[in-house]
C-alpha cells in the first residue's frame, strides 16, 4: 500500500511540474509581456493617452495632470455593441464612446469639454494607443489649427482666419527681432506661416527672404552662375539674385569655374531654410 501511494506522489509531483514547466516557458512565437505594447485597455487608458496628447500639443490650456476624475457609465439603457463612459471634474467633461469589439480592433471616441474656458477637442484613440485628433475645421485659430492638422506647407481650406493672424504677426514681431514701430500692414503683408508637427511656425520675407522656397541643396551651379563666372573668374563670391536665395551654400568662382565652397544653411524637416523659420507659442 504505501509503494503504490509513493508511486501515486511521484506521479502527482511529475505532473505538477510538468505544468508548472508548461506556464514558465512561453510557446514559440508567443511574445513575452516585455515585448508587447500597452495599448488602452479600457476607457481609462484611452482617457489618459488623450490627457496626455493634450498636455503635449495644448500646454495650460489643457487639463492639469493631477486632477481627480468622477467616472459616470452613462450607456443608454438597452442599447447593445457600445459603451460609453463619463468623466467630470470641475469644469472639465470627458465623454468616452466604443463598440464592443476585440481588443485589438477597438477605437476610442473622446469628446474634452471645459464649458468655463470654452476649450473642446474630439479625436479618437487606437488600440495601439495613437491619438487621432478630428481636423474637421473650419479653425480661426492658427494655434488650433496646426494643432489638429499636425504637418502642411501653407494653410488650406481648413483654416478660415486671416491669411496673417495678429498672434503670428504679434509672436514673429519678437523672435525675428522686428522693430517695434515697423506698421502692422507691412508686417503682415511680408508674413508666411504654416505648420509643423502641430506647431505654428512663421518667416517674415523682410529684405527678400525665399520664405515660400524651399532650401535649394544642389551643388550643381545654374547657368547663370557659369555666365557670371565667366565674366568674374575669380569673384570671392556670386549674389544672391545669381545663385538664387534658396540655395544653401555660399558661391564663389575659381578660374571661371563656380564652386560651392560651403553650405551655410540648412533645410528643415519640411525642406524650408530653418535660419528664417521661427517656431511660436500661442502663451
């Protein structure tokens, strides 16, 4: 009796560590928590990925980081294949919407309302936590603007304000050292913005300035800097109105022949001259 009830427990402590084996080690191709993302797994995670989207891209407009949220299940009765959710604090209203699908496919719908400051933005939030914001316009706001459309080259049908905003003009007159009894309409008449990554950024075309070009970065010389060559073989450097203004090396002429001697400027993310181009804060 006691050799079959020893043979019972080593049985028992086989199998048990056969399982316990089984849980430790991962089935090939099965990636380890480590090696996964962290996606929203409820309406919580989406609220916070947009929380922290908003402290990003809308700085003291958006709500503060440590404030306590009151959640609301606010699903109408009976509806089925959705939920919804409510948070509140203060002044601030969050409102969560998702249909009841599997996790990998499930995207958020956020509303974030503040009825005292007039704030309001809707986007949605992926399962693999990306925040969407909605770019539906019109904007009147170029802060607003770039906010929601992330990265363009010069404002299009979405934005309906003034084609020189009074904050751009007013944020530009500071960081491009504009004097400050140069007239607004001149000002304005030489301003360009446009937007990247979500920001307003501004060049004031001032004495001539390629703000609408792109950065020119060929080192092969234009006809008309052989031409001046020819005529100046050996000038220590070639105008601007000759190289053209875009270019982002400086010109000189050696024995007639044109020679890009040294790139003095450098083109941005977007491919503008990033010396001319000011990023602004709407604060």
């Amino acid at each position: 009796m006691k050799k079959k009830l020893t043979i019972l427990g080593l049985a028992l402590l086989t199998g048990a560590l056969a399982i316990s084996g089984c849980a430790l080690v991962p089935s090939a191709g099965t990636p380890t928590p480590s090696e996964q993302s962290s996606p929203p797994s409820d309406p919580v995670g989406a609220r916070d990925a947009v929380l922290a989207y908003l402290t990003e891209n809308y700085g003291d407009g958006a709500p503060a980081g440590d404030l306590a949220w009151t959640e609301k299940h606010t699903k109408p009765e009976g509806l089925v294949g959705s939920e919804s959710y409510e948070y509140t604090t203060g002044d601030w209203v969050i409102a969560v919407s998702y249909p009841v699908v599997a996790p990998e496919s499930v995207v958020y719908t956020i509303e974030v309302r503040n009825q005292a400051t007039g704030f309001g933005w809707e986007g949605q939030v992926d399962a693999r936590a990306q925040v969407t914001e909605a770019a539906s316009g019109p904007f009147s706001d170029p802060f607003k603007y770039c906010a929601a459309v992330g990265t363009i080259d010069e404002p299009d049908e979405r934005y309906a304000g003034p084609a020189a905003p009074e904050a751009v003009i007013e944020g530009l007159r500071e960081k491009a050292g504009i004097a400050g009894d140069a007239p607004n309409d001149l000002v304005a008449a030489g301003t360009v913005w446009r937007c990247m990554d979500r920001q307003v950024w501004a060049c004031f075309v001032g004495a001539n300035l390629p703000c609408t070009e792109k950065a020119d970065t060929s080192s092969t010389p234009r006809p008309e800097v052989e031409e001046f060559c020819s005529a100046n073989p050996n000038a220590d450097a070639i105008p601007a109105a000759v190289t053209g203004r875009a270019t982002v090396y400086e010109w000189r002429c050696v024995d007639g022949i044109p020679q890009a001697a040294k790139q003095v400027l450098t083109p941005d993310a977007q491919g503008f001259l990033s010396e001319f181009w000011y990023e602004l804060s709407s604060q």
